[in-house]
C-alpha cells in the first residue's frame, strides 16, 4: 500500500475570490463559493460572519449596501440602510433616551448612544433580498458558517480591540452582558487574538437561518427589541420593523480610465460623492503620484466636501441632490473644481464574472448588537429624530463594482466613515490609471481632507507621504497604514480568468480562494 498520489485528485479550480475584513470571514466566504454559491452568496456569508468577529465595529442590528454586477446586465444596488424610525408615536415621545460620549478615538471623537440613537435595522432584509435575486445555494448555507464560529468563540481581532480600547467603556456601560464578553474581569479590553464567547448568539443566528430576517423583525425577539425602546426613550416600533423594505436601484456609473465603476447610487451620499471624485482627478495620476497629481488630489477634496457640506448633508430631497451633483461635474468638467459610523466591507467576484460588494454599518457592543446610526452626527447633520419616520438616513458607504472592456471585473469597498469616499477615489484611480497593481494601490498611503460644520479643513496624512510645499493647511500626520484611513478591500476576476484577492494593511484584512 502506498499514499495516492495528490496528482490523482488534484484541488478543483477555485470559484471564488473574498476579500473581507478577517480570516474567520474571508475562509466563510471562501467555503460557500466553494460549494457552489455564487460571488454574492459569498459576499453574504463573509459579512454575517463579521458581524460576529468584529463587536464593537459591526453587527446584525445595522444597516447596509449590496451591489451587484450580475454578468451582462446592469449593476445594482440593494439599500437596506438604516432609517429613520417613529411610526405611531407622539411629538412628546422623539428626543430621549440619549446620551452624549466623548473619546480620543480618530483625534477626538463626540456621539450620541443609548436607545434613541437606534434607527431601524436593514441589513438583515437586504441581504435576504440579495440572495433571492442572485443566490445560487440556500439560505441556511449562508449563516451556517457565522453560527459554527460563534459557537466555538473566536478571536478578537485588531480593530475591534483598537476600537473597544477607546470607546468600550462608555458604548458598553448600559450593557453588562454585551461588555464582559469584549473585557477581562479587570475592565481592561480583550487583546488581539484572545477568544469571545457569546452563547446566546449562535441560537440566534441558528434562527436567523431558518427564519431570515423574519427572526429579528416578527416573533418573541421583535417585541423585546420594541419593549427595550420603549423603556428607555428609543422610538423604534414594531410598524418600524413592519414596514421596512430594501430598495433595489440601478448603480450610479462613472468611467475611470478604461473601467466602468458602478457604485452605491442616490440619495446615499458616498456613491455620488466618490464618482464626483473619481472625475476631477480626471486621469490623475497618470503614473505613479507626483506632486502636481496630490495638489490636485486636495483641490478636488476641498470642492466636492465643500459642496456636500452646502448641498447634500442639509437638503431634504438627497436623491436629487445627489444627482445634480453628478450632473454638475459631468457638464462642468474641471471648471467644477472652482464651486465653493464604523463600518465593514467584504468584495467578492467568482468565476462566472459575478461581482459583489458590501458594506454595512453599525452596531455598537457584542452579540445582537443595534446601531446608534441616529446618533452620528456626521449622518445627522441637521440634528437628532429631525427627519420623517421612513426616510433612510445619509450614508458614507460606497461599495462598488467594476468592469473592463477586456471582460475583467472588479469588486471593491471600504470602511471608515468619511474617509470611505477618500481612501477609495486613491485606490480606484492608482489602479485604473496610476500604474499600481491592485495590492499596491491599497498599500500606498494615503491623504484625506476633513471640512468640521464650522469650515475648518484639516489634512491627514499617513506619514510615508512627502507632501508638496505649496500645500498650507493645517496638517494631522499618522503613522503609515493606520486604521483611521480606512480599509479597502478588493476582489479581481482578470481577463484571462485569474482570481486575485487584496486585502489593506491598516485592519489587517484578508483574502481566500473557494
């Protein structure tokens, strides 16, 4: 007897290329394509399992984006953002419930938490709605993963601890359970690579895959979720959870090079704010960063966040906004550029040219965690519970898909708050005009421009930029690769077929073959 030779069976072809956040999450993606699910399929296994493996950061309370490039038709976009809750209730019951925290996160960070922060929930529903139209293997399949890895525990990974380590104490002070999962005994955060156990949660997700996002939104733990508002000044009610439903749009498209970038469409605000971006830098850079091509880079930063600050975050019709937006840029060329909540990404594309990109937000604490999307400020710029119960809130994300004449296609998102829109114009155009392969293009630092409500910009920069004299703002300098300046991940098909993967540096994000 001897050994079979590994030449005999030897490993299929991989189907599916994950870029996700984690390890955990990228093998879970990697694992459904292999058995045959589709690039979305893929996509949505990978981001349930984040939800699990990065408290703090993201969770199945929140809310999210699913676009889609389904081969030979048009790209779409699933919006299953949070909104604005309220059905039924009296003016006397809006404003409560909140309370104000302050920490050294990100150079200084201010946001309202507790119940009347919370909006209502989407993910779950728009993750449903994208498997329905673009699954290829069941429901079940795709959860299996997230409920096996709570289970067992898992790692507590670089962000979630980075993030817990400023700002758990106070997200987590309401919440007992929720803070001994993510804290040793002393009150100290767990560290990097120690295990989480939620127990309660794999039973939950265990309903989640029988019952979908019905296991959330009806049942015993839909009135516990309505109760706990309710008694402690949320305005979440079950005709919230009743009536939500994610709307399915046709992606906003931008040509960048020789690709066609489709991304998250009107009235978010990241996908418009991105392809605004992506056409003042015009080609820019050419090869490689010059100075003129960064000086250019901050010209088209100042406009567009001038213009959002003026228009988008204070309309009250963001969608055509958003639109008029885009139709300015697209009309006024260059001459445009003279016009005065933490989040997780997964990319995903498969052999059949099936791409996916998916992003969500934000669900604070360990386990069913809800989001406090009400209380950041940055999405709420006119203040808190001031818009119509229904309206979806204002959203940084831009997860976005990409197509080439030669037949490759590209996935690509990021986390990061407003830095979302910035770290991905840098990578997108240093990897469809700027001579950097994809890997190299996410690995080069960054600049990000930062517009306070009051006027003041500031500049970010990691510190392996050599900014040009000419530039005189006010300067914050990281350190190379840091979290603050996002975390974009990217999957290729190429045109021969080839699968590539690339994960950024500054979360520690991985890549799988499935």
């Amino acid at each position: 007897m001897h050994a079979p030779d590994p030449a005999d069976n030897p490993r299929p072809p991989a189907r599916v290329v994950v870029a996700a956040p984690n390890q955990l999450a990228a093998h879970a993606g990697a694992r459904v394509g292999a058995e045959g699910g589709s690039a979305v399929d893929a996509a949505l296994a990978a981001m349930l399992v984040t939800f699990v493996t990065e408290p703090g950061v993201v969770s199945i309370g929140g809310g999210g984006f699913v676009t889609v490039a389904p081969p030979g038709q048009d790209a779409v976009t699933v919006d299953g953002y949070v909104e604005m809750p309220g059905r039924g209730l009296p003016p006397s019951a809006f404003r409560h419930g909140t309370r104000e925290i302050v920490s050294d996160y990100a150079g200084g960070t201010t946001m309202t938490v507790g119940p009347g922060s919370v909006g209502t929930p989407g993910a779950l529903p728009a993750f449903e709605e994208a498997h329905r139209r673009f699954g290829h293997v069941p429901w079940r399949m795709l959860v299996e993963p997230a409920v096996e890895i709570t289970r067992s525990g898992f790692p507590i990974g670089s962000a979630a601890s980075y993030y817990l380590g400023y700002l758990g104490h106070q997200l987590l002070a309401d919440d007992p359970e929720a803070f001994a999962a993510v804290h040793h005994a002393d009150g100290t955060v767990l560290g990097i690579g120690e295990t989480v156990v939620i127990p309660h949660l794999a039973d939950f997700l265990e309903r989640v895959a029988a019952e979908g996002s019905g296991a959330l939104f009806r049942g015993d733990v839909a009135r516990a979720f309505v109760r706990a508002m309710a008694a402690g000044g949320g305005i979440v009610t079950q005709a919230d959870l009743d009536a939500f439903t994610p709307v399915v749009r046709r992606a906003a498209t931008v040509d960048v090079g020789d690709w066609t970038i489709a991304t998250n469409p009107p009235p978010s605000i990241g996908g418009p704010v991105l392809a605004a971006m992506l056409i003042l830098l015009d080609g820019h850079p050419a090869d490689k960063w010059s100075d003129d091509d960064l000086e250019r880079w901050v010209a088209v930063q100042r406009a567009v966040l001038r213009h959002r600050a003026h228009e988008l975050d204070v309309t009250s019709d963001r969608a055509t906004a958003g639109q008029a937006l885009l139709d300015g840029v697209v009309a006024g060329g260059q001459q445009w550029l003279g016009v005065a909540p933490s989040t997780a990404h997964v990319s995903v594309v498969d052999v059949d040219g099936f791409a996916c990109s998916v992003t969500a937000s934000s669900g604070y604490g360990a386990g069913v965690s809800i989001n406090n999307c009400l209380g950041e400020h940055e999405l709420n710029r006119t203040g808190l519970h001031t818009l119509a119960p229904g309206e979806r809130l204002a959203s940084n994300m831009a997860p976005s898909v990409a197509r080439h004449p030669d037949g490759a296609v590209l996935a690509i998102g990021s986390p990061g708050a407003d830095r979302i829109t910035t770290a991905l114009a840098q990578v997108i155009a240093s990897f469809a005009h700027g001579g950097y392969d994809l890997q190299d293009a996410i690995d080069r630092p960054r600049v990000h421009l930062s517009r306070a409500p009051d006027g003041t910009e500031i500049l970010h920069h990691e510190e392996d930029v050599a900014l040009p004299a000419s530039i005189t703002l006010p300067i914050k300098k990281y350190p190379a690769k840091a979290m603050f300046m996002g975390g974009v991940a990217a999957a290729l098909r190429e045109a021969d077929g080839a699968l590539v993967g690339a994960a950024d540096p500054r979360r520690t994000g991985a890549v799988a073959l499935g």
